[in-house]
C-alpha cells in the first residue's frame, strides 16, 4: 500500500468537488466515528461465533469491507490535513504498547494487566 498515492488521490477527490472547505479536522474526525460507528453496528448484534463467520458471507462481508475502507479514507484525510505521518506513528505507537503491556503481564490476559 503507498500512502502518499492514497493521500494524493484523496486530496484530488476533494479538490475536484470542492470538498476541501468542508474537511476540515472537526469534520474530518466527525465523518470518521460516523463511518466507524456504521462498521460497529454490522456486529452489533452478533454472537462471537457470528462475527467470526462474516467471512462466509459474500454479501455481509462485501458491507465490512466497504465500511473499513471509509474508516481508512477519513483516517488518512484526517492525518495528511494535520500533516501526521501515519506510518511513523503506528510504530511510535506499537513501540509504546510493548512498554505498557510487557507480555508476561499480559500474555492470554484480555483485560488490563494493571487491574
């Protein structure tokens, strides 16, 4: 996957609508929950089991696909209007993790190794 194509390409998408006055971050982070908010609501009501299946189902896997991409889209449109790299952050940021849940703390645990 090339971010600065994907970026690019959204910016373009934006620009030949006239959208840019609209993306604004508030906006942008707004559209983002939405669009996580429609993927969430494809699980809602499934068991562990269900969720796990989706992938069996041509039609309702077709719909997470296309909500993940809307996630992806307004996650990326948000970082390069705030000029974030989201790649060195994913790593900052998993570099993080692996101080804050060391696996012999958390290794087979779900909840918070600190509670």
């Amino acid at each position: 996957m090339n971010l600065p194509d994907i970026q690019q390409r959204l910016r373009m998408f934006a620009e030949d609508r006239n959208w840019d006055q609209f993306h604004s971050p508030k906006n942008l982070s707004m559209a983002l929950a939405a669009e996580t908010a429609e993927l969430l609501e494809i699980f809602q009501w499934l068991t562990e089991e269900q969720s796990k299946e989706i992938i069996n189902s041509e039609k309702d896997l077709a719909q997470v696909k296309e909500e993940i991409a809307d996630v992806y889209i307004y996650l990326v449109r948000l970082a390069d209007k705030l000029n974030i790299d989201i790649e060195k952050e994913v790593h900052v940021k998993i570099a993080l993790n692996e101080k804050k849940y060391p696996v012999d703390l958390s290794k087979d645990n779900a909840t918070k190794y600190n509670r």
